[in-house]
C-alpha cells in the first residue's frame, strides 16, 4: 500500500529500512540475490512493478543493488528495466533468478508467457507461448548445485495446474489437484525427497 520494500534483519525482525519508496508504483513480486564483488557482500533486489495495471501499457522492473548491516542500508544503486517492443511485459505476475544459467525468469500473466532476461536485463528468450491453460502465476524453484527442478503455476477457475521443468526448462510433467481454486502463489518444502506445495 505503500510501494515500498521494508527491510529488517534476523532473527530478532529489528527494522532498517526502506527501499523502493521513490520509485516503486505498484510492486507484484521480489526476488533476493546476494552478490560479491571485491570481497565485498552487497544485496540485490529485484522487484517488478505493474505501475497502473493497464494492460496496454508495457511494466518494468527493478534492480536495488546495496550495502546493509544490521543498523542501515547504504549505498543503493537503482536501475528502472522497462523493456520494449517485442520484448515489453503486460504485467509481472513472479520473478525469479537462477545465478547457475543466469536467467531471470519474470512470468508474463497477460502475454502468458516467460520472458528470460540476463542479470543485466538483456532479454535472452521468450518461451512457453501458447503453453498455459489458464494465467500463469509463480515461479519456484528446487535446486541442488547443478540439478534442480522449476515449478511455475497455472490457475484457472477450473482447472489448476503446476507444471515442472528441468533447469534447462525441459518440460517433466504437470501436477494437478481437484482441491486447489485459483492459488495465486505457493511455497516449495523439499522434505525427506517429498515435495510439499
């Protein structure tokens, strides 16, 4: 309600501060990516933002790189990605990066498609047209270092479905379930090698 990020540290939930509250219109999604770089540790945050959710106008992404210890956040770098033409979002349903390939995946609802971006948001592919039954919703992933699994929703008033792919994004198969109404989002727990969503 506020188009803002807040930020506290762990395990005591202390409040440091915000981000995004300057720039941020109508933020639907944020993924965190720890980087390094000259032995240093920063944070990265990447958030999408559908603005004013009208479908004719293309939505954009952001990147937050920055510095934070328990007391502050500093030295925020800030790069507003909105992409055009043949590349351009309708609306940003999940966002998710694999640091291994290299991919940001950002979920596509109104197109129903993926859109694969570098960490620099160079737009590398555009996949799954024409895949969805319904909207597509959340991306997730299960990983362990090289092998791992990628689990995007599929949600209708019907139907709902989640379909699994490989980390080259190699379909494996759909999971269903007839208890399941327009589930917007979901959690992955790999427990004991069960799967609980």
């Amino acid at each position: 309600g506020d188009h803002r990020v807040q930020v506290f540290s762990l395990p005591n939930l202390q409040f440091i501060g915000f981000i995004g509250e300057l720039e941020l219109m109508n933020p639907s999604c944020i993924e965190a990516v720890k980087l390094k770089k000259d032995n240093n540790e920063y944070c990265c945050l990447l958030i999408g933002d559908n603005l004013d959710n009208k479908p004719s106008r293309a939505k954009c992404f952001y990147k937050f790189i920055f510095e934070l210890n328990n007391e502050s956040i500093y030295d925020v770098i800030c790069n507003r990605i909105e992409p055009e033409n043949d590349e351009k979002i309708l609306s940003i349903t999940s966002i998710k990066y694999d640091p291994q390939f290299d991919n940001l995946y950002i979920v596509d609802n109104f197109s129903k498609n993926i859109k694969i971006f570098d960490f620099n948001c160079k737009l590398k592919n555009i996949i799954l047209n024409n895949f969805f039954k319904g909207q597509p919703g959340n991306i997730q992933f299960i990983f362990d270092k090289e092998k791992g699994l990628i689990f995007i929703g599929d949600f209708s008033r019907i139907d709902n479905f989640i379909h699994v792919f490989d980390r080259k994004m190699n379909y494996y198969m759909t999971l269903t379930s007839n208890k399941v109404l327009i589930n917007n989002c979901y959690a992955l727990l790999n427990h004991n090698n069960n799967i609980i969503i």
